[in-house]
C-alpha cells in the first residue's frame, strides 16, 4: 500500500521545480505565527507549520495518521522523514514555490533528515530571539484557552527549545544563514526588521 512517504518520493522525483525554503525559529510566545501571516501577506510565501501538519494527518484517520497518533500516545517522538515527507508533499501540492516552514527543524536530525530527503538546503534561518521573561508573559496574557500555557508547562517548553533548537541555529549560523530578529519589541516594530531581511534577500537573487 502506498504510503505518504511513496508519494512524496515520486513527486520529488517527477519535478524539477525549485523551491525557496525558508525556517522560522523562535522559543514559544516569540510572535512566529504573528510574523508568518505578516510575511505571507506581504511577500507570497506559503506557511507550512510541522505540526499543522501532524494533526490535519490524524485528523484525516490515514494509515499514516493513526500510527502517528499511536506514536504521540506512547510519548514517542514522531520519526523525522515522516514530518519531513507530509512537508514535501505540501510544498508540491501549494502550487507555490516559495514557503515558510514554522517551528521547523526542532532539532538536529530534523534538520538532517530535511536536507537528505528533499535535498534543499534553506534560504535562511529566520531567527525571532526573545527573552524567556517577555516569552513567558506574553504566554501567561494571552487568553486563547490552550491548557499548556501555565507557568510550569511553559518553562519546560522553554527548557525543551533551548536544548533542541539551539544546536540547529548554531549550526545554520556557522554557514552564515541565520537572520536574527530582536522579537521582544512591539509587533510593527518587529515587522519592520524582518521586511529589512526580505527586502535584503531579494536584492542578493539574479533576476
């Protein structure tokens, strides 16, 4: 039976489009989401997030969908070609060429397992650094209902990221791809300073 994994393979194969990828890093409460949706409005790209993902492939009841379900359950953490491949098979099924993948690699065998599969290295990093004091009150005011943003919770969230996420942007900062952005400051603010990488990026592509 062909599985997801099947399908992102034939259609990487049967395409020679090139795709601009750019990853979005940032600790919980550093206004990603926010900037994303900016980012799409302003600059085309589609948004992409890993974990959107996940849960529409639950969702849908596949065969894929339950053993990742099964796998959450179990407290295992979901294998990286399987998060990688349900992001390829978006990509190729956007009509888009250009994505923002959100919260993605959160660690150092995704971002392996990315570049091995789908063989695209990112654009960029696009880096929302942000204190775990700001972070932390911007969770604890923000009243969307989500039961996971209690103080305890969240500083194990933090503790989660900085142990997992930091080796990739340390690794993408050593090839000089990383765009740090100082997300503490108010929302347009922030906007501003990342307008300013994307405008910078475009003027370094050949027309």
């Amino acid at each position: 039976m062909a599985t997801v994994v099947d399908a992102g393979n034939q259609e990487a194969k049967g395409t020679d489009k090139k795709f601009t990828v750019v990853f979005v890093l940032g600790g919980p409460g550093s206004g990603k989401g926010t900037q994303c949706a900016n980012i799409v409005r302003h600059f085309g790209y589609t948004h992409l997030s890993a974990g959107d993902l996940l849960r529409a492939e639950i969702k849908s009841g596949s065969e894929n969908g339950t053993m990742i379900q099964n796998m959450i359950k179990e407290g295992k953490i979901v294998p990286s070609e399987v998060t990688v491949k349900l992001l390829q098979q978006a990509m190729h099924e956007s009509g888009n060429d250009k994505f923002l993948i959100d919260g993605f690699p959160r660690n150092e065998e995704n971002r392996a397992a990315f570049e091995s599969v789908t063989e695209i290295v990112p654009e960029f990093v696009l880096f929302f650094d942000c204190s775990e004091e700001e972070m932390e009150r911007r969770l604890l005011s923000r009243n969307q209902g989500r039961e996971d943003d209690n103080i305890e919770t969240i500083r194990k969230r933090f503790k989660v990221f900085m142990e997992s996420s930091l080796p990739v942007i340390e690794y993408y900062n050593s090839k000089g791809k990383v765009r740090k952005i100082d997300a503490g400051k108010p929302v347009e603010e922030v906007f501003e300073a990342v307008k300013a990488v994307f405008t910078s990026s475009y003027d370094k592509v050949p027309a």
